[in-house]
C-alpha cells in the first residue's frame, strides 16, 4: 500500500485539485494524509467532501521536511508517497509508481517525470550539488552566462528525460520512498525548513546504499512552486542560503560550509539587489 502524504501551505486551491485530480484515476486502497502547516487556509470543505482523507494540523510552521514528517510517522504503508499541492495527476501514476517499486527492489527512491501544464518537460532530475555550482548561482551569474559548464552538468540539461535512469536525485514534488529506507536512515532532516531536504534525503539514501531511480514512463502535471509564489524573493533567498549551507556542512564538511558563511554578506547584498528587481 502507499500513504501519499501533502503538506499544504497558502495552497487550498491546488489541493482541491490535485485531490480531484487523484481520486478520478485512482480506485486502489490508498492512505492519505494532508498536513496543513499553520497557513491559516481552511480545509474544512475539503475534510468534508473527503472524509476517507486524513487531516493532520500543525499549530506552526514546521517547513516541508517537518511537515512531512508529520505524515510519515503516522502512515503505514509500504511506501511513502510525498505529493506536492500543485501535482495534478491525468493517469494513475501512483498505482503504476507501486508497481515499478515493487519490481525494482533496490529502488529506495523514485521520482518521475514532471509536466508543465502545457505538456512540456519540466527539469526534475539533477546531479548533486558541488560548492562551485552553487557559487555561481549564489552570484546569480547563470542569468548573465547560462552556458556555464559547472551549472549546466548540475542541472544535468543534457538529460534524456525519455529514457529510465538511476541518479543522483529527483524532485521533491512526486517523491516515493520505501519504507525500509526510512527505516534505515530516519526521516526527513527538519533542520532544512525549505530547499534541499529532499536532496539531503537522496544523498543519505545513497550512502546507505540504495538506488534513486526515475522513472519516465510515468508522469503528472506539476506547477512548480505554488507554495513558493507567495514568498517574496528576499524570503525565499533567505532560506536557500540557510539551506545550502546545512547541506554542505553535512555532506562536504567544515570548509565549504564556512566558505558559505564567510561570504553570506556578499550573497546578502546579491539578495536584496534581485529582490529588488524581482520582488516576488
């Protein structure tokens, strides 16, 4: 059985559709959670249009690793399936994500392939981070030089999105884990209020010796940051930064980290001046 688990936050719109959305092609046992993060949204119309909906609510804001979390350890299913608000799904994918991960029992992660609502490709593979990568766009200078060699294998843009692969790591929007991995390695890391806690979780994972697979015969609709929409730049540049640097004190130790540190002044005046001419 999988427990799909939701974290909502300012996103009752998308919600509404995406349970729409899942409930139209999905008839097999499913486990549902929605974790409503202190956003103030109300949900009682949809608690009662689904009662077979699980509804947890969390009296703050516990950032997507947290809220997650909340899910999780409630959820007993074999896998665990995190679905963003914005997914909206137009085949069975999670029963066809069952199937796969049933087949493929060194999967302890699987992503698939994500469409704009257009129907085109979203990027939802990339390899995992490196500290020059990050700078670069730290400084924002993909904006001015998006050909850069360092940036462009990190976004992995000569990707086949058309072929299955095993990888580094797949987007946190439709992410499935098996349950023997949280087990084996523990929940998400809430240390990462937002940003990276899914790729931390993936470079656990793989530490520990499973495979994170994509899938591309599987796919659902995703508009990408919903929740992030109603952040300003400033905020949400704010807790990149924070996150990046918890990511590579963990995973690429003390120097990177401090690296980080040392030149958060710089990456904070190259916030506020993107801020400014990007306010939202």
């Amino acid at each position: 059985m999988v427990s799909v688990i939701c974290v909502n936050y300012k996103t009752a719109d998308y919600l509404a559709r995406m349970l729409a959305s899942l409930f139209a092609f999905h008839q097999q046992p499913l486990e549902i959670f929605v974790v409503e993060n202190a956003s103030g949204d109300d949900l009682e119309p949809l608690r009662k249009k689904y009662p077979q909906v699980v509804f947890l609510s969390s009296d703050r804001n516990l950032g997507f690793a947290g809220g997650c979390n909340q899910g999780i350890t409630k959820a007993n299913g074999d896998y665990f399936l995190l679905v963003n608000p914005d997914i909206e799904f137009h085949t069975d994918a999670i029963t066809q994500m069952e199937k796969m991960m049933d087949l493929n029992p060194e999967v302890g992660i699987g992503g698939i392939s994500l469409k704009n609502y257009d129907g085109t490709q979203q990027m939802c593979v990339w390899s995992f981070p490196e500290l020059i990568d990050q700078l670069m766009v730290l400084c924002k200078l993909p904006h001015v030089f998006p050909q850069i060699k360092s940036v462009s294998q990190w976004l992995m843009k000569d990707f086949d999105y058309s072929k299955d692969a095993d990888v580094d790591q797949v987007m946190g929007a439709f992410f499935c884990i098996r349950r023997e991995v949280v087990e084996q390695i523990g929940l998400l890391d809430e240390g990462f209020f937002m940003w990276y806690e899914e790729v931390d979780f993936c470079k656990r994972a793989k530490n520990a010796g499973w495979t994170v697979h994509y899938f591309s015969q599987i796919n659902a609709l995703h508009k990408k940051g919903s929740s992030f929409d109603r952040l300003t730049t400033f905020r949400k540049q704010n807790m990149l930064r924070k996150s990046l640097r918890r990511y590579f004190k963990k995973h690429n130790g003390w120097f990177a980290w401090m690296f980080l540190l040392i030149g958060e002044p710089f990456f904070f005046c190259v916030a506020c001046l993107t801020s400014f001419i990007k306010p939202h």
